[in-house]
C-alpha cells in the first residue's frame, strides 16, 4: 500500500468562496494566536505550551469566538498540528546544528490552505457521479474531476492559488511493483541545452520554461513598478505575473512528471549525482540551475521509483566529467566539447561519458552499506 495524491480543480459561487476565504482568514488568525501564545509562554515564564494543551484551548475559542464555529473543528485542530510540526522541525535543526528558521507568523499571503484530515469520513466527502465536492460547513463545491479517484480517500487539504481554488485529495492505493526491466541508467543534470543525459546516449532537451516567460515577467514587472502603490492597476499587475509565474511552475512539474515516469518504468535503477544543490544556488550557474528545477525533479523521480519498487541512489559527483569511463585517466575537458580520452583514445560525448561514470559508482554503491537513498518528500507533491 502506498499514497497517492490527486489534484482537482474548484470552482465555487460567491458564497462559497467567501466561505473558502472567511476559514482561511480564521485558520491563519488561529495559526498566529497559537504562535504568539507559545512565543510569550517561554519568554516570560520560560515555559513550553505543549500541542494537546493548545487542542482542548480551542473549545474555549470557539466559546469565545463565535466565527470559528463556522469552521469544521477538525481542520482547526489541523492548524495547530501545523503549527506543532514547524516548531519540532525548527528544535530538529537546532539539535543537528543547520540553518534553524524559527517559526513565522503568516501573512495575507503566506497562508493559503486548510485541511480535513479525515476525509471520506467527516468533512470533505468526493461526490464524483454529480461532479462536486461537500466541505463540511461550506457546501456542495462544484469540482472538475479530469480523472478518477484511486483508492481510499485519507485527507483533503483545499488550496487557493492566485485567484483559483484547488482540492487535493491524498488516497491509500495499492502499489504494486513495476515487472523488472533488467536495465539500469545512470544520468547528469544539466541546465542547457539539455536537461539529462543518459547513460544509454539519451538526450533530454532543457525546456527552459522561466526563460521563455521571462521577457513577459518582466515588462509585467516594470509596468507594475510605474503604478501608484496599492492603486487598482497595481494589483492587477501583481495578479498577472503570479499568474505567470504560477503557469511556470505547472509546466515545469509536468515535465517533470513526465521524464521521471518514462525513467521510473524503463529501468528497475537509477543513479544520478548527490549534487549540493543549495550551495549551487548560490553559485554563477543559479539561474539556469533553478530553472531546471533539479531538487524538485530528483524528489519526483524517488517517489515515482518507490511506489514502483524502483531503486534511485545518488552518488559522489567528484570528478565525473573528467575521469575516462573506460579506463579511469582523468583529464579535465570545457563544457560543450567531446570527450577524448588522452590515456585511452576513447572519444564520447562529454556528458554520457559523466553518465556512464555515474552510471559505474551507482552500481558500486547500490552493493555498499551507507549508500545515499534521495528522501522521499511526499508532503511537497501534494501540495
């Protein structure tokens, strides 16, 4: 068994979505009071207010409040289990000593999703055969289901986006394996021209899809910037380069989708680079790096390759593009030039010659204890 997420479109009337829009208002004003509650606790008392604590307060709120009765009481408790989980990640930085982050109090913008989490039982009901929806306190929510529910329903989290709503719906299906293949690849990231190579010689073109927008953007960009601050114009500018931006990203997870579904069902493995990507991003190679979208790509990959009982492995990307993948000489060759090996004469192409070489260590690794397995983040492809 394993879990699914599948994505529908909302399309509420006026009522609805004020009803959408009033319950986010409230869970994000909820988010914050728990957050400031929690903040002043320790810092005057030196006292730490536990999740169950914050829980049974809410009967006291919505005595208090009567807003919050127009909100179902599970996706108020969510909100709070939100807010637990921030602060367990932020202690689990502290310990390991990376980057904390201490949790934030949410803005207008930085809020945009609630979830029942017990769907299919009590608070969100899929009505498919009448093409809706049924979110407790808010109604029968016209939905477009462009393909069928899997599986058994466990949570729906509804999300705006801009000025659209969305429902995700996270079922337990059946994962059966993929029939073996025999075959494994090895594959190099790239940023242009191409996105991956492989280590069979495929080559998989760059989309480059902020590139294309990116003129777009950016006369939207300065014709916002020309505009009265907070003025009817402005806004509507600001709407229409999240607009494109948003329309960025869907295409670029589409694509990503789709090579890692023809990868996953090709090859029972997968090698690719353990690459720093973060310590990239900092790097003259940023731009067209975070356009490719690798950290996103490689996540997709693992979760496809997991519910398929595939293998993804990354491995040490030390010198992959200068060592001769048949005999071991290392030479350092410019980008865009073909590999000739000095030592050897084998002449390939640069980056299958990497590929290949990625290819070699994955097949060592997948053997030798330690090897680093890529995380698989489902929380990030639900949302």
């Amino acid at each position: 068994m394993g879990f699914k997420a599948m994505k529908y479109r909302l399309f509420p009337n006026v009522t609805q979505e004020k009803a959408l829009d009033s319950t986010l208002y409230l869970c994000r004003t909820l988010y914050n009071a728990a957050l400031e509650e929690r903040r002043t606790a320790y810092r005057k008392c030196g006292v730490s207010v536990s999740f169950y604590e914050q829980k049974r307060a809410l009967t006291e709120i919505k005595a208090d409040s009567p807003e919050y009765k127009g909100i179902h009481s599970q996706v108020l408790q969510d909100v709070i289990e939100r807010l637990d989980k921030a602060f367990k990640g932020f202690f689990r930085r502290v310990k390991v000593k990376q980057t904390a982050g201490y949790p934030r109090f949410k803005g207008r913008f930085h809020y945009d999703s609630f979830t029942y989490p017990q769907a299919g039982k009590t608070g969100a009901m899929p009505l498919p055969e009448s093409g809706k929806v049924y979110l407790s306190k808010i109604g029968n929510v016209r939905c477009k289901y462009h393909r069928p529910l899997e599986g058994t329903v466990k949570t729906a989290t509804v999300k705006r986006e801009g000025n659209k709503w969305f429902i995700v719906f996270v079922c337990e299906v059946d994962t059966g394996p993929l029939p073996a293949t025999g075959d494994v690849v090895g594959i190099d990231l790239g940023t242009n021209p191409n996105f991956l190579i492989t280590s069979d010689g495929e080559f998989v073109e760059a989309p480059r899809h902020f590139k294309k927008a990116e003129r777009k953007i950016g006369l939207l960009q300065r014709s916002a910037a020309k505009k009265k601050r907070g003025s009817r114009r402005q806004k509507e500018l600001k709407r229409q380069i999240a607009s494109e931006h948003r329309r960025v990203a869907n295409r670029r997870r589409d694509f990503h989708h789709k090579t890692a579904r023809a990868l996953v069902n090709r090859h029972d493995a997968v090698f690719h680079e353990d690459l720093n990507i973060i310590g990239l991003a900092r790097s003259r190679t940023a731009k067209g790096m975070l356009d490719a979208g690798w950290a996103s790509f490689i996540n997709i990959l693992s979760v496809k390759a997991a519910n398929a009982g595939r293998t993804v492995l990354g491995v040490d990307p030390k010198y992959t593009s200068q060592d001769c993948s048949d005999c071991g000489h290392r030479q350092k060759v410019k980008i865009g030039h073909a590999y000739v090996c000095a030592n050897c004469g084998m002449d390939c192409h640069r980056d299958v010659n990497a590929a290949i070489n990625i290819l070699n260590r994955g097949r060592d690794a997948a053997f030798s204890e330690g090897a680093n397995v890529v995380p698989v983040d489902l929380r990030s492809l639900a949302l």
